[in-house]
C-alpha cells in the first residue's frame, strides 16, 4: 500500500530527527564543558574552584544530565508538537 509505505518513510525521518536533536543538544553541553576547562585554565580562581568543586565526574554528570533532558523532552512534548503541527497544516 502506497499509504503505509509513506507513513514508514515519515517513522523513520522522525527518528532521525531525535537522534539529531539529542546529538546537537550533547554538542552544546560538550562545547560548554569545553568553555568551562579553559576559562579553568586561564583564570586561577576559576581553577581552583573548578578543582575544589567536589564532583570527580563533573563533566561526565552534566553531560549525562543533558542527555537525559533531550530525551525526556523529546518523549514529553511529542504529542504537544504533533497537535502544533497538525494545526498548522490545517
């Protein structure tokens, strides 16, 4: 059926565009993370608090924590954004 093939095609570019969505969302918090080491660097009050902060997995956690925000947003507002959607189609 010509029908559900088009519905398979749209599945899939929709899971791509949550793949996309994630990875751009860990790209931000990866690029902070970066702004963060060399404002580290350069600034020695900021290095010592950076290395005084207690959190070993500082960076790994914020990373985590963005990953798992992406996703709960994604799996949340999924229907909103699909009722935005169809209202703007008409």
């Amino acid at each position: 059926m010509p029908g559900n093939h088009h519905q398979k095609r749209c599945r899939k570019k929709y899971n791509w565009l949550n793949f996309f969505i994630i990875c751009i969302c860990l790209a931000i918090s990866a690029f902070y993370e970066l702004i963060e080491w060399c404002v580290a660097i350069v600034s020695k009050e900021a290095a010592e608090h950076f290395r005084h902060s207690g959190l070993h997995w500082d960076t790994q956690s914020d990373m985590a924590f963005a990953l798992l925000g992406a996703i709960v947003a994604l799996v949340t507002l999924k229907h909103t954004h699909d009722r935005q959607i169809s209202k703007f189609n008409g």
